[in-house]
C-alpha cells in the first residue's frame, strides 16, 4: 500500500516557465514532509520541507504547499531552470518517539528545457 | 550535509556470496538508515539505527542484517545475496530531534 503518491512519473517544462510538482499521501499520521531532488548517480538532496501547522514553505525559487484536508503537497519551482532537470521525490515522517522515519514516493522526473 | 561517504560505490557479486556494505558518517549524527532504491518503488527503508548498537527493522527489511558499533559507521549485511537484492543502496543519517535525513552517493549492487 503506497503511503505517499507521486502519480505523474515525468514532467516538462520550459525555462523560465513554473513547474509544479505533486504528492498525494494517505496517511493522516504524517506531520512532516520533505521534498528531495536526485541527480543520476547521486544520493538524494534535501531540497525543503514543511509541518503540518503550516500550509507553505518557500526557499527561494522554492516554495512548497500543504493541504491537509485534501491530503496533498505540492512543490513550485520558479521559474525553472536546466539545471532543476532531475527526479524529485516527496517524503512524509509521522511521529514514532525514536528516530524519524521516511515514507517515500516514487518520484518525478522533472526536465527544464531550453 | 552529513558528510556520508559509502563503499564500495559499485559492486558485482554472484548469488549465494556475502555481502557487506560500509556507511561512514563524520558529523556523529544519532540516527543511521539503509534505504534501497528500485524502478517504480522510490526509496524504501531496510534498517535503521537510533544509536550504537540499537537498530531496527524497517519495511524491506527481509535477508539483510545491519550492525552500529560506531556511531559513525553502519553496516549492511547481505547474508545470502540473492538476484532480487540487485539495486542501489542509499545510507543516510540525521540529527537527534530533526526530521532531515541527507543521504551518502549510494552503492550499485549487482546480483548475478
């Protein structure tokens, strides 16, 4: 059972355009999401997050939306560049008392073209 | 950025064999994972460390064993190495009190 969606396996977009990255949970346990971006060959980055007492986070060209009642986070990008081309997944961690654990997505592959 | 390097980065082996893969950490973060990453199935969670020798299992959990009697290193164990064990194995490592976990290269592990 897939506790975090990522129904859009790839996405393109244009540079300078906005990208918007979706994730769907189904866990309501979940207080705390992360978004991370992975390049071939490399290990995930953390890339931002957020609680669940906020509804958005940015960081610069990234700002990432939650909506608890619809169970869905979104991450923005803009505008997007050619060197965002990569897999984004989302992550979730509910509060288990010891060491956090994530429950990832199975990502998106986002490609920026010129 | 944890500072997590992992070894070997590729490894071909034959079914049956041990396996043992490293995770060195230099940042003395509390808590170490092992995730494997498969096509269709994004990261999921084999092990995980809350502290020197305190580990737990996580959900793909089945033919692999870990060991912490460092905090900076954690070690996976293939015990009998099968052809389904073929992925890419990420360690990772994070804070006490924290929810980040940064992530080391990852090791390409083939099976034959």
């Amino acid at each position: 059972d897939q506790q975090v969606k990522q129904n859009s396996p790839s996405l393109s977009v244009q540079e300078g355009r906005i990208s918007i990255l979706n994730c769907d949970y189904t866990n309501s346990m979940f207080d705390y999401f992360l978004w991370y971006k992975k390049y071939p060959a490399e290990g995930p980055t953390f890339l931002i997050s957020i609680s669940s007492i906020k509804d958005k986070n940015e960081d610069g060209r990234f700002t990432v939306f939650l909506n608890k009642s619809a169970k869905h986070l979104s991450l923005h990008i803009v505008p997007s560049q050619p060197g965002d081309s990569a897999v984004y997944f989302c992550a979730a961690s509910a509060p288990t008392g010891t060491a956090s654990k994530l429950t990832f997505g199975t990502g998106t592959r986002l490609q920026v073209t010129l | 950025d944890a500072g997590i390097t992992q070894s070997p980065r590729h490894k071909v082996t034959e079914t049956g064999t041990p396996v043992t893969l490293r995770c060195h950490q230099t940042e003395n973060h509390r808590y170490m994972y092992w995730y494997r990453q498969d096509p269709g199935h994004g990261l999921r969670l084999i092990h995980y460390s809350y502290g020197v020798k305190d580990t737990d299992k996580g959900e793909v959990s089945d033919g692999y064993s870990v060991s912490r009697s460092k905090t900076e290193d954690f070690l996976l164990t293939l015990e009998s190495a099968t052809s389904s064990q073929t992925s890419v194995y990420f360690c990772a490592a994070a804070r006490q009190g924290t929810e980040t976990q940064y992530f080391g290269p990852g090791t390409r592990l083939l099976v034959l």
